[in-house]
C-alpha cells in the first residue's frame, strides 16, 4: 500500500456497491494504516457535506452524543452500517490519544438534498449558526428564509415558476456573500472553525441550488421510485448535466477538506466506485436507462484535473455477491469482463498496482481498453481501467454490511 500512495496527498477508494461489508471493511482498515503509518489527518466520505458537522464533530470529541446518535447524521441510510459507527468510533478514540496536531477530522463531500427532499437542511445548519453568532443577525435573515426554506428541496423546487426559481437562487447567492462579509465579527463571536464551516455549509446550499435549476421541471428526485426517466433525449441530456452538478460540487467540497488539512495535509477520500474513478461514465447498450447517465463526468475526473498525481485512485471490483436483502437478481461475473479477469487468478482478495504493467503488449492492450465492470448487483458500465485507476482492489465475495 505505501507504495502504492507514494506522496499523494489524496487517496480515493471506491466500492462497488453501497452497503455491502467488505468493502467497507477494508476502507475502515485502510483508514486505520493511513492515520497511524502514512500522517493522514482527515477523511472525506460520500454523505451530505452540511449534516456531517455533527461527524466532525464526534470524532474530535466536541459532543457527548453517543456513537448512534452521531451515526444519524450519515445521508442515505448509511446510519445502518454497523461499519459506520466502528469508523466513528475508532476515530474519536484515536483522537482522544492524541494531540491536537495530529487529530483527524472526518467530513461529508456530498450534496445535502441533490435528488432527495433535504437541501433545505443547510440553510438550516447557516442560520443556527448566525442565531448564535448574532442574535439580531440571525433573526432578519431567518425571517427573510423563512417563506424560501420549504420551498428548497427537489420534489417542491422543481415545479416552480423560473421567476420564484431566480429570487432563490439570488437568496442564497446573498447568503454566501453576508457571511464573507461578516467574516470579522461573526469569527470573532464563535471561532474560525465554526465560521469556515457555515461558510462551506452556505456553499453547500449554493451547490444544491446549482443543481436544482438544471433539474428537469416536475422531476420529483429519487422518491417513490429509482430511476425516474426523464423520458426524451434532450431530457435526458439535462438530466445528466444535473447530476454532473453533483460531482463538480464533491471535487470541490474535496479540495476545500484537502486546505482544511493544511500545506502537509493528506486525506482518505471514500465513495462509490462512480464517483471516485478517473474517466467519464460509459454505459453499455442494453442497460436499463443507460442513456441518463451516459458520458457523465465522475467527481474522480474533477479532483484530477485539479490534483494531477497527488491524487491515487484504487477502484473495487468483485466476484459474486450472497445474502443481500431485496436483491432479485445479482448478475455474476462476465469470463470476458474485467470482473471475470480479475476473479481468474484465484485470490480472494488482492491489491493491484496498475502503473506496474508492462507498457506494451497484452496486459496494456486489455487494460487499456474498456470492459465491463459491474456497478450494482445488477448493472454495469465500461471501465477503461488504466485511466479510472491507479490501483484496483479485488474481492471475491461480498456480503451485507453488517446492521442494527
């Protein structure tokens, strides 16, 4: 692994799936060798950015909430994996044994609402902190939300008319710039850290806004069911730009976790394996609402542009999959697919270095060129692995994440 990462200052794992134990497993132990052998001093996972204050939080130990009611904060339902709260866990006692130089923060790089009803939540975590930086402050500009925040959400967004759209948009806009304004006296009232994180929490709602606008009109988000197909082509063209919003906001909310870090910072970055990997999303003929995510623009194409090689991407691919609940259908590994490849050497489990292959012949020539790689249970992409990747973690069986 050290030599793998070398000097990055970021290192990406993916997994293939969400909530499967393995993966999870093996990022939790990853983390651990980061922190204690390689100096790693934060971890940016794919969860909101704008709830996940109260995970930094627990982990520094600024909070007596317990281990559960910290995990609460996770989106997604990742509050369930048992995974989670020990990552939560091993943090803050890490931390608790250690000084305050070597500590390790733990932030969510991800969109508050995107496609879920919950954006309004970061103009939430905003103005309860101008109630506590400024009272008089804090009342006018939650008085002045208090008729947008409703309406700041996916399935109520999506369906107003371009001009109430536009007065949101400037609101929030607004936002942003009032606290860099206040920046003196709304730091000086708290602390640095509380203010850098409303300002990013401002951010975050300006990002969600961003992705909003582009939404299609009357897309309802993820809810009741998922996907909803837009259903044209130059619906499904937009659709796509909205959701490349998404991962241009986790590139960013990533780069702003590397400067919290510091000039020698270097952060963990976890989230699935679409988001982390290097190259646009193909999407193979045939698949189910294909067209929708086609040519997608992965946060891993954002944060490289930005960070060259100081960003090492390890991609997961795996074998078969047991046990997972409601899972009709897991398809097994195609013998021609890079999943099929991988699963033909034997190993249960093992790390590959791919800047190790030769340069020429067939090993470059088939990593060079796209395969399929399973995404889902049940759904796949093309991978051209030696532009997704730097390294590629296989493992032959996945199970559950473990639940309470």
């Amino acid at each position: 692994v050290a030599k793998i990462i070398g000097h990055a200052r970021v290192v990406a794992l993916g997994e293939p799936i969400h909530g499967a134990h393995e993966p999870l497993a093996a990022r939790n132990r990853l983390i651990r060798y980061l922190v204690t052998q390689q100096g790693f001093t934060a971890v940016a996972l794919e969860t909101a950015l704008s709830t996940s204050k109260r995970l930094y939080d627990y982990v520094l130990g600024n909070t007596t909430e317990s281990d559960s009611a910290a995990a609460t904060a996770f989106s997604y339902g990742f509050d369930a994996y048992e995974e989670n709260r020990e990552l939560l866990r091993w943090l803050r006692s890490y931390n608790a044994a250690h000084p305050m130089s070597q500590r390790v923060a733990l932030y969510g790089i991800d969109l508050t609402g995107q496609g879920f009803p919950t954006a309004y939540r970061s103009l939430e975590a905003v103005l309860a902190f101008l109630d506590r930086a400024d009272a008089q402050l804090g009342s006018a500009t939650r008085a002045d939300f208090a008729e947008l925040l409703p309406k700041f959400r996916v399935d109520r967004y999506t369906v107003l008319p371009q001009a109430e759209k536009d007065r949101i948009s400037i609101k929030v806009h607004d936002l942003v710039a009032l606290l860099a304004r206040q920046r003196p006296q709304l730091t000086a009232a708290t602390s640095l850290n509380d203010y850098e994180w409303a300002l990013r929490q401002a951010v975050n709602a300006e990002q969600d806004d961003a992705y909003l606008r582009l939404a299609p009109r009357g897309w309802p988000g993820w809810a009741p069911e998922l996907p909803q197909k837009p259903g044209s082509e130059a619906l499904d063209s937009q659709f796509r730009e909205t959701q490349m919003m998404r991962e241009v906001a986790m590139a960013d909310n990533l780069r702003w976790v590397l400067e919290r870090a510091g000039g020698r910072g270097r952060v963990m970055f976890f989230a699935h394996d679409n988001h982390v990997k290097t190259h646009e999303l193909r999407v193979p003929l045939g698949e189910p609402d294909g067209s929708l995510w086609d040519g997608l623009q992965q946060a891993g194409v954002f944060a490289r542009l930005a960070l060259g090689q100081d960003l090492v991407v390890i991609g997961t691919c795996y074998g078969t999959a047991e046990g997972f609940p409601g899972a009709n259908h897991v398809r097994p590994p195609n013998a021609s697919a890079m999943d099929g490849l991988l699963a033909s050497w034997g190993s249960p489990a093992y790390l590959i270095d791919l800047r190790e292959l030769p340069k020429a012949g067939p090993l470059a020539d088939w990593f060079g060129h796209p395969h399929e790689v399973r995404d889902s249970l049940d759904g796949t992409n093309l991978v051209r692995p030696l532009q997704a990747y730097d390294a590629i973690l296989y493992i032959r069986q996945l199970t559950p994440s473990r639940r309470r």
